[in-house]
C-alpha cells in the first residue's frame, strides 16, 4: 500500500523522467493498494486499484498535455493554452494496464472529463471530453447550453507516454466512400 500526501509534484517527477527541462508544479496526493510479483516486472504483475490528486498545479506544460493544447488551439484559434490547475481520478491496475473511468482535469476556462486506459506495450487508448469551466452552479447552466458542441469535440489520445497522439474522434476526416460494385443497385 501507498499513500502520499501533498507532495511536490515536481520534485516527484523527477524521480521518474530524466528530463531535466520538465516543468510542472502541484501537489501531490494519493493511494494505491496494490500486489505485485516483486521478482519480475513490478508494472506489468501489479493487481489492484488507487486514486490521484493533484491540485495549485500547473500541468498543460508536460509533455503529455502538450498536444492536447495544440488540438485546442487548432479549434479555438484565439485560445493560447489550455490551463490544467487541477486532475484527480481513480483507477484500477490489472496485467500490466491502467485503466480509468473518472479522470477529472480542470482549469480555469475549461475543464475536461476522461476515460480510458493506458500499458506500456501499448500506450494510451483514451478519450477526454471538454468542458465550459469548472464544476460550479454557473457551469451547470452554461453547460446545458455547450455540451453539445464540446461533445462533437470529443478528443482521443493514443500512443506512448513518450509521444502521444491527440485528435478529434467524433469529427473524424471523412473517408472516401468505395466504388459502388458493377451492377449494384442498377436495374435491367
């Protein structure tokens, strides 16, 4: 079992990657109740389920957010960054894959809802709804009116950790349609 409390997100960080340039800051709070066979690869035998909080954080600038803002942007020409101040979620852990169905992001315009999983063979599969700001009596109102644009904006992340994808999955670029078989729907 573990269990951490407001630890610097930062200087956490830093025991995992070895980019020196990685900027973010929070802090920090968590479980995870987890078995693992410790003789082999702890990831990928670990069992069990845990829960993440991070909160007065700046996070759009790791890595993994970064094409996120950029797929934002892309939509909303005149919205520089995509400020995540706030994630939180729970999770389970199972053969080597993460699995969610609460992520939470949140900033201070827009907040964001994801679901999905994540392995190292395999790297994300993962989807993440924006949102019109955070959860607020206001946001419920606004909501009502937005949600069914945000849900046309449904973006999906696939990939490594390393370099992960991120695209639209409800406006996908519409593919050619095959050629109709000779004879087919022609009447004689």
């Amino acid at each position: 079992d573990i269990d951490i409390k407001q630890v610097d997100f930062l200087e956490f960080l830093k025991h995992l990657t070895k980019n020196p340039k990685m900027r973010a800051s929070g802090m920090l709070s968590g479980s995870a109740h987890c078995k693992a066979d410790m003789a082999g690869d702890f990831f990928e035998t670990a069992n069990g389920s845990g829960n993440v909080l991070i909160k007065n954080g700046q996070l759009a600038d790791l890595p993994l957010f970064g094409g996120l803002s950029r797929l934002i942007r892309n939509i909303v020409p005149s919205f520089s960054v995509f400020p995540i101040t706030r994630l939180s979620g729970t999770f389970d852990l199972r053969d080597g894959v993460i699995h969610s169905n609460d992520a939470y992001f949140e900033g201070d315009l827009l907040s964001a809802k994801g679901w999905g999983k994540f392995s190292k063979k395999d790297g994300f599969d993962a989807n993440l709804q924006v949102q019109a700001l955070r959860d607020s009596n206001l946001s419920k109102v606004v909501r009502v009116i937005t949600d069914p644009f945000f849900k046309l904006l449904e973006m999906k992340l696939e990939g490594p950790f390393s370099d992960p994808s991120w695209r639209l999955e409800k406006l996908k670029r519409s593919e050619p349609s095959a050629e109709p078989e000779k004879g087919a729907g022609e009447s004689n």
